[in-house]
C-alpha cells in the first residue's frame, strides 16, 4: 500500500505538468489505481513521501505496568501529539511474552503511533522532557522535606501540574506556524506547506490507529490537582519548549 501511495503521489505531481496530455494520461491511472486499490483520492497527496510519511508503531514502555503513571503518559502523549502522533495504553502481550503464571490482563504498556519521519523526534524529546520533569520533581520534592507540605502525593502532583503547562506550551507552539518574515507571500507559502505536511502525517497516523485498534475508546487522565500541583505549573512555565531549530522541512524542539 505504501509503494501504491508514493506511485499515486507521482503521478499526482505530473498532473501539474503544463503538458495536457501528460497531465490527462495521470489523471486516468491516478483514477485507475485508486479503484483497483480501494483508495479514495483526497487519501492520497503530492507531497507524499514513503521514506518519512508511512506510519509506524513502537512500544515505549520498557517495564509493562499494571497501573498507568499518567504523568508520564500524558507527557508522552504531548510530544507525540506535537509530531503529529497519538498514545495507546493496550495490552502488553502485543509486544512482551508471559508465562501462564503472570499471564495478567492487567499488565499494560504505552504503544506510540506516528510517521516513520518523526519518530525519532518524538523519542529524543520526550527522554529530554523526562529528564527534566524528574529532576524538577526530585529537587521540589527535596526542598520540602519535614515540611507540611511533604507528603507521599507531593511529588506525582508536581508531575502533574508540569506536564499540564508543558501540553499547553506544545499546542500553543503547533499553532505558531507563520515563520517570522518581512514577507507575508513567503510566511502564506510557508504555513500552507507546514498545514500539508500536518494533513499528510495526521492521515497517516489515523488509518494506522483504525487499522490496529478500530474500536477504541477513550481513557482517563487521572485525577489532577492537590499539594504539588502548583509548584509543578511553576516549574513548567520555567522550562522552554518554544525555542525550534530549523531543518529541510522537519519541525523541531530545542533541547535548551
């Protein structure tokens, strides 16, 4: 299906060809493939790219869990989101092997699902946003000890209330794709790219969730709030995620 699609997406560019005939004879075996395949055309785009824009699917729970740390998921899932992805808590026997004596349906994993192009984004950015997450906790949680404030629930509601600003930081930063220029023609041709890579990578990612999980349903985020939670928002509105660093076409965090 991947080799179909970047044939269709061939074709496609030689429809813009100033050559009528050309351009005809695309259009028919765009319509031919189409139909011998089961695909609709606005399914297909142009600007596909197999090398980056197949979907792709990874587990990034090392350990299977039987009680999600929706901490962690949710700032998984923030990253993942900004890259055009999204998070499954499934089964870990799709990817973990179990003796009948552990063969617990409860054991659970995070499954990530984004084009092959942004998948290593996702996971750099997400390790680095752990690693900070952590310490901050680890350091907030240290300068209260034997304090009121100390308590079991301190450090997971820090966690929670860092990642609540740090999401809001990522989808305010999506938004932001008009580049900074004197040109509003180039700042339009930009957006406009930047909207059909997103349109391309989010088709993606959706076929391959209905295809993997085609009755899903929505989970919990867990309970937020309690004594942490606004030294966590503090510690998230303190940390930069706005800061990108330019590549071919590729949107990127900064790690700084």
């Amino acid at each position: 299906m991947d080799s179909i699609k970047a044939k269709i997406a061939k074709l496609l560019r030689m429809q813009e060809s100033g050559n009528a005939g050309e351009a005809a004879n695309a259009a028919h075996f765009v319509e031919k493939l189409c139909r011998e395949h089961g695909i609709f055309p606005d399914e297909c785009s142009p600007d596909y790219d197999p090398e980056r824009d197949v979907a792709v699917y990874w587990c990034a729970t090392k350990t299977p869990f039987k009680r999600v740390d929706h901490a962690d998921w949710n700032l998984l899932h923030a990253v993942a989101s900004h890259f055009n992805g999204t998070t499954v808590n499934t089964t870990a026997s799709k990817y973990f092997n179990f003796t009948l004596k552990n063969s617990n349906a409860t054991h659970r994993i995070i499954e990530v699902l984004a084009t092959k192009g942004n998948k290593i984004q996702i996971e750099l950015y997400y390790e680095y946003l752990s690693e900070v997450m952590e310490s901050l906790a680890d350091k907030a949680k240290k300068e209260i000890a034997g304090t009121e404030a100390d308590s079991r629930a301190f450090r997971n509601n820090f966690r929670k209330g860092f990642v609540r600003v740090i999401g809001s930081k990522l989808r305010a930063q999506k938004k932001a794709v008009y580049p900074e220029s004197g040109s509003f023609a180039i700042a339009e041709s930009t957006a406009l790219a930047v909207q059909k890579r997103n349109e391309i990578e989010r088709r993606e990612v959706t076929a391959l969730q209905k295809r993997r999980y085609p009755r899903l349903s929505g989970g919990s985020s867990g309970t937020y709030g309690g004594n942490g939670t606004e030294a966590g928002i503090t510690a998230g509105r303190n940390t930069s995620v706005n800061r990108q660093v330019s590549t071919a076409g590729q949107r990127a965090l900064c790690a700084g």
